[in-house]
C-alpha cells in the first residue's frame, strides 16, 4: 500500500477517534528533519496508531524502537506497520511503560521522537539524552499545548501541571549548553534539539 495514503488514511481514522497523532504541519516537519538527518537508529516514545514511525521508516533506512503503554492502541499500530510493509525487520514495537523500558535499555540512537506523556517531556528528555549519539536529534512535538504555554492568564486547573512543566522544560532547554535548540511554530509547536555534548 501506498505509505502517503496509509499515512492520511489514519489521520482520518485519529481524527474521528479523538486519537492523539502528528498533525500534517508537524508530520511534514518531521520528514525534513529525518531526511536531513537520515539517522540509522530511531527511538520513538509514544508509537500511537504508528504514524510518525511508519513516516520515519519510510524516509530513511533507519531501525525504529518505538514504546507505546495503551494495549488497544499498541495493537491498532502494529496492524498499522505490517499494512506499511514495516512490521518486523526494521520496526521493533514495544508494549510497555516508557519509563521502565528506558531504565532497561542500553542501545544508542542517531533521532529521538519525543511525543510521550505531556507533562513529563523534560523527565524523558534527561532519560534519552544518554542513549543520544554524538550529533543525535530529539524531535519534541505539542510544545505550545494547544496555545496555552505563551497564554496570559491562569491556566484551568486540568492543564495546569502539563503548562507548568511544559514551560520549565523549555526555560531548561534554552539554557542547555549540551543542545542546540531549533522552535518551530508548525502544528502545535516543535522543538528540535541537536547533541552538541
């Protein structure tokens, strides 16, 4: 099957389900970037439907190591990569706890796609930085949340942590001399950081 057409394909189906997925805007964002790059080994943290992975395979030759927590989720994924041709070989889909999986883990990786639990992104970027190899990328999506980062005003209660900890990472960021820091205001806001130490 056609990857582009797959890939708007499960946008529709996210779309209709209320699934978090890349929009197209951060999705094309991402294709740059991957064949800028043209990493050998990714790491994605939150596979969702399969996405952003089926994408990253399809424009490079990289291996993916992707973790997705939610089950049901998990298996619509993998479904997903072996309907791209992905599944297996290249792809390595695990069902698992992304904190657990990346105490255990000891690969190294060339790109990183951050898309995990918001409000835990700076937690997760300090887990992955080690595994980074030497001028590796961490591709950090939602980093506006939905307008409310650079929104005045208090914050509702249910976002409130997420705003927070959304805010202090990208204050941690910009003053990280290990990263060079690229934001891009395509989609809901991307963070790209380079390994520079």
């Amino acid at each position: 099957m056609d990857v582009n057409c797959l890939l708007a394909e499960l946008r529709a189906y996210a779309a209709e389900r209320h699934i978090p997925v890349l929009s197209s805007d951060a999705a094309e964002t991402l294709e740059l970037w991957l064949r800028k790059k043209q990493p050998l080994t990714v790491l994605e943290i939150g596979t969702s439907i399969g996405t952003s992975g089926i994408l990253c395979l399809a424009a490079t030759a990289a291996r993916l190591t992707t973790i997705e927590k939610d089950e049901d989720v998990f298996l619509k994924a993998r479904e997903n990569f072996a309907r791209a041709g992905f599944c297996g070989g290249r792809a390595e889909l695990i069902n698992a706890d992304c904190f657990e999986t990346l105490a255990l883990m000891s690969k190294k990786f060339d790109f990183v796609i951050l898309d995990g639990p918001k409000g835990h992104t700076a937690e997760l970027f300090e887990l992955v930085y080690p595994m980074l190899n030497p001028g590796g990328t961490v591709f950090v999506d939602n980093i506006n949340y939905h307008g409310k980062i650079k929104a005045d005003g208090e914050v509702p209660h249910k976002h409130r942590t997420i705003v927070r900890n959304t805010r202090h990472f990208l204050e941690s960021i910009a003053a990280d001399s290990r990263v060079l820091l690229t934001i891009i205001e395509n989609g809901d806001g991307i963070a790209v950081l380079e390994k520079v130490l």
